[in-house]
C-alpha cells in the first residue's frame, strides 16, 4: 500500500501516510483498562465516495482506503517502517538484486473460501502490464523480465537491471485469478463488490452514502475484533463534524480549526482521542501545462513567488504544518533542504511576468498578453473546507499582481474522473500521498501523461526524466540521493506544481475504540488489534 501515490481526498490516510515520529496523542482524561472483546462497529466518516475498489484501477485515497482494508500485498510496511511479510512469509534476494523469490503464506483463502496461490500473484503481475488495464501503476512491474510460478507457494520474479523499489513494489494488492482471468478487468463486478484477502470482507456499498465492510473470520493475522467498519460519506465536514459531535461517527479528519479550537471542550475530551503527526502528503497547485498561459516557466515561478505560504500554513493550518517546497517530507532522507525558495514576493512576480510578455494594456488592472487578459480557473474539491480556504487566499494574492483567478469547487468523483483523467482543467488544488521510498516515477516522468496516469499536468523535462530513472535503477542509497536531489533542483526551477505545505495528520477517535497504538507509521498499523470493551459495546453488525 506505502508504495503508490494516491490523489487525497481529506487527510486521514492513515493506512497510507506516517510520519518520522510517534504521533503525539491527546488524552485528556485516562481511560479503564479493559479487556478485547470481539464485536462492535468503527463508524468512520469521509467526503468523499470511492471511485473503484479494484485497487489496480483506482488512484484516489477513499478507493485506497476501502481496498486496504479488503487486499494484501506480498510485502507491507511494519509499523517502524520496515518491509515485513504479509501474504509472503519470507523471500530470499539474490543475484546482486535482481531476483527475489517469495514463499508464500499457505491456507490463505480468499472471501469466497477459494484458496491463494501463486497463480493469483502471477495473474496479478500479467494484468497490471497488460496495455488493455488502465491502470497508474504497471511501471514498476514492466522492469520485470521474468515472473514465474514455481510451486503453488513458490514465486519467483527476475529483473534486467537494478531497480531499487522492487521488493515494495509488491505490496500492490493481489488479486484473485480465479474470479477475474480471461475477463475484462475494468469490467468486473468486483469494482463494486471486492473479494480478497484481507481482515475485512466486502458486504455493501451505497453509492454517495457508505460502505460496509465485515470481519473475515478467518484471516491468516486473526480475526479482527471490530466486527464492522463503516464508512460514511459526508460531503461537508461541518455536517460531519455535527455527527461526530453527536457520536454518531466515531473516527474522521479533523479540519485545523475544529481540531484547535471547536473540540477543546468537555464533550470531547471526555468522549474522544486526538492524534497528530506531519503526514507523508502535500498538498499542490498544478498547473494544466498544456495550457498556453502556462507553458512559459516565468509564468509558473511568479505566480509562485505570488503565493505567500506563511499566511496559507499560519492562517488556513493554524500553524499544523509546514511550507512545502518539493514532493518530498522535510526530514526524510531525499528531501533536498537547499532547492530555490519561492518566499513572498510580488514585486518579483510581477517582474517575472513582464518579461513573460505580459501588461496591463488597458488600466483596469487585469494583465494582457496579445490581447487576451490572464484568466484561469481553480479546481479543488467539495468537502475540503482547508484547499477552499486556500484557493481564496491564491486568489486574493494574484489579484496583486493583475492575475483573474476563478475558484470552482467540484464534487470528488467527478473531479478526479471528468476534469483530472480527462485533462479538463487550468489548474488545481490537490494532495499527493509521499510513499516512503521516494521514487516519484509515476506521477513526474514525462512517459506517464496517458489519460488515468498520474503526470495529469503534463509534464516533461528530460533532465528531470534521467534523474527519476537513474534514482530507481541503483540499490546504493547515497546515489539515489545525489539523483533526487537534483531532480528536487529541476522541479524548484521549472514549477509544474507550486508546492503548498505538508499537513498535520489530524485524526480524533471515539475512546471507546481501544488498542491504538501510535507508531512511526502512523497509527492504522494494527487495525486488526483494535477493540471496542464488551461493556461498552453500541452496535450489532449482521453478517
């Protein structure tokens, strides 16, 4: 799961996203310590509805979610962030790297009773580089050169060439041969009713309104304690946050004004847990460079040095968070803390934009080139009172400088599905989950701008291509750096995106829920372990 960018919806991915510290916990008032139980419901609320729970096909955080709950990978990482087994019991790496030979877990069953095997891994590898899948995500198995089943729990995968994410690669999901093979994948029911492997079996998806999911009785880790887990979707975290406060919801993200203020009372410190951590995400305005107001760099670097992201991470965070200044977190190893800064500076936006070509021909204080005043649109999506927030700041600030910025607020699905996937767009507000190994390949280089992949803004440098391949084509750790750090460097110049801020995760947790344990990664390391105490148990979940 760690290994693949998703678009975010809200920020609570914390399956998805960690952090280089324990999550700082409050905890106001000491709870009894009880025993498990098994039983009970987590209720989690979400803006945002799925858009296809065949992990393969889908590339935003709500689809992710469900999907990591009901798959396994091969491989995951533990909750101090490092590789350990989860459909693979043990691999061997050999050949200087190129070969990894995983055995595999035996008397796992799929939902449906079928047993796993090698050949689902197998048939999970053809379809994912199959050209017919429309998936994000075969580049990393397209370095395979040979895939091969050697027993029913014996699978053995050969590389060409060194490729440094291999091993995580395979923490994609596994998928199930038996009920997918010789069918059109995009096609299956299974994108509406999964079966796989996981602690948690598909029962039902309301379109706009929940998903629910039951415990697998017979997972290989054990059976969860929760019976349930449901997720709501509530469009307007307002609203969600009026059924948290009525405990009808018992886990959602948290906005920084209500985790700050609007939950610093009685109520909630009585009835709920509160985490907080810098998150492996960031958040983005992308700019549509297929667009002609936007193919000129200058244009991109002054309406960067436009943006003040001081007031956006003190005046929209609250002070949750940090500046952003490239795709990777500050204080991981391939983050580069000497690229170009883009601090508040108007006077250099409007210069920039001069030599761009662009004037105010006609005084009323909207910028022109060759007749045309510079007008563009903002997308970002319904919910997420945090991005709108911040696209009327960028507005108001390149207002200043004689840019017309219009904000459009969509609503999730059809955002990343009508606008994103179809190029429909000037730019946008989004969020980018960081994985923890930093290839970027996916999202950055310029062979991945295909309808559904994830370089939706079109980028291209072939500078900035070499250096993405170059960081994933060697094991050594200390060139991965030198090659990241000067792909850091071309992005800084070139300004596809401006960089916003890295977000405090803000996630607060009925105290009914025990057995949480804040860890590195995050805090959805152990979800199996969680429980509700039978006396304090609410509901019943029918099977």
């Amino acid at each position: 799961m760690l290994k693949k960018y998703f678009f975010i919806i809200l920020l609570v991915v914390f399956v998805l996203a960690g952090c280089d510290k324990t999550p700082s916990q409050n905890n106001v008032h000491k709870q009894a310590n009880k025993p498990p139980a098994y039983g009970d419901i987590l209720v989690q609320g979400t803006i945002g509805d799925a858009s296809n729970l065949i992990p393969l096909l889908a590339s935003d955080s709500a689809s992710h979610a469900v999907g990591g709950m009901v798959f396994n990978g091969l491989v995951k990482y533990d909750k101090n962030m490092n590789i350990t087994g989860d459909l693979a019991e043990s691999w061997e790496i050999t050949n200087n790297g190129l070969v990894i030979t995983f055995h595999l877990r035996k008397g796992v069953k799929w939902h449906d009773g079928k047993p796993f095997t090698t050949a689902d891994v197998l048939y999970t590898y053809q379809v994912t580089v199959d050209p017919k899948t429309p998936t994000a995500y075969a580049g990393d198995f397209q370095k395979i050169k040979k895939a091969e089943a050697l027993d029913d729990y014996t699978f053995r995968v050969t590389y060409d060439k060194p490729f440094a994410p291999a091993l995580i690669s395979w923490s994609s999901a596994i998928l199930p041969k038996h009920l997918l093979a010789g069918k059109d994948i995009t096609k299956s029911p299974l994108s509406r009713h999964p079966i796989g492997t996981g602690p948690y079996k598909f029962k039902e998806w309301v379109a706009g309104q929940k998903i629910v999911l039951v415990s697998n009785e017979n997972y290989f880790e054990g059976r969860p304690y929760l019976d349930g887990r449901i997720t709501r979707i509530i469009p307007d975290t307002a609203t969600m946050f009026l059924e948290l406060r009525a405990r009808n919801i018992g886990m959602m993200g948290l906005t920084p004004l209500q985790y700050t203020r609007q939950t610093d009372n009685n109520l909630f410190k009585e009835n709920f847990n509160k985490y907080r951590y810098l998150a492996f995400a960031y958040t983005y305005v992308g700019y549509n460079l297929k667009n002609p107001l936007f193919t000129d760099k200058r244009v991109r670097q002054a309406i960067s040095y436009a943006i003040n992201k001081d007031e956006i991470v003190s005046g929209v965070l609250l002070g949750l968070g940090k500046p952003a200044t490239g795709p990777y977190k500050p204080g991981t190893w391939a983050h580069n803390d000497k690229v170009k800064i883009y601090n508040y500076d108007p006077a250099k936006a409007r210069d920039l934009l001069k030599q761009a070509g662009f004037a105010d021909q006609n005084g009323d204080g909207v910028l022109e080139k060759d007749g045309k005043p510079f007008v563009f649109e903002i997308l970002t999506n319904q919910g997420n009172e945090t991005r709108q927030k911040c696209a009327e700041i960028i507005q108001r600030q390149l207002k200043e400088v004689g840019i017309t910025a219009t904000i459009r607020i969509l609503e999730w699905s059809a955002f990343v599905t009508d606008f994103i996937n179809k190029r429909r767009f000037d730019a946008v507000i989004l969020g980018w989950t960081i994985p923890l190994d930093p290839d970027a390949y996916d999202v950055w280089h310029s062979s991945k701008t295909a309808r559904e992949e994830l370089n939706f803004v079109s980028y291209n440098n072939p500078e900035a291509d070499d250096m993405l391949v170059k960081g994933r084509s060697t094991f050594n750790q200390d060139e991965r750096k030198k090659y990241y750090d000067r792909f850091q460097e071309i992005l800084a110049e070139d300004q596809p995106y401006t960089f916003l801020y890295v977000p405090d995760e803000l996630i607060i947790i009925s105290k009914s829920i025990r057995g949480i344990e804040p860890a590195p990664i995050g805090i959805g390391h152990n979800i199996i372990k969680w429980y509700v105490p039978k006396d304090e148990q609410k509901y019943t979940m029918t099977r």
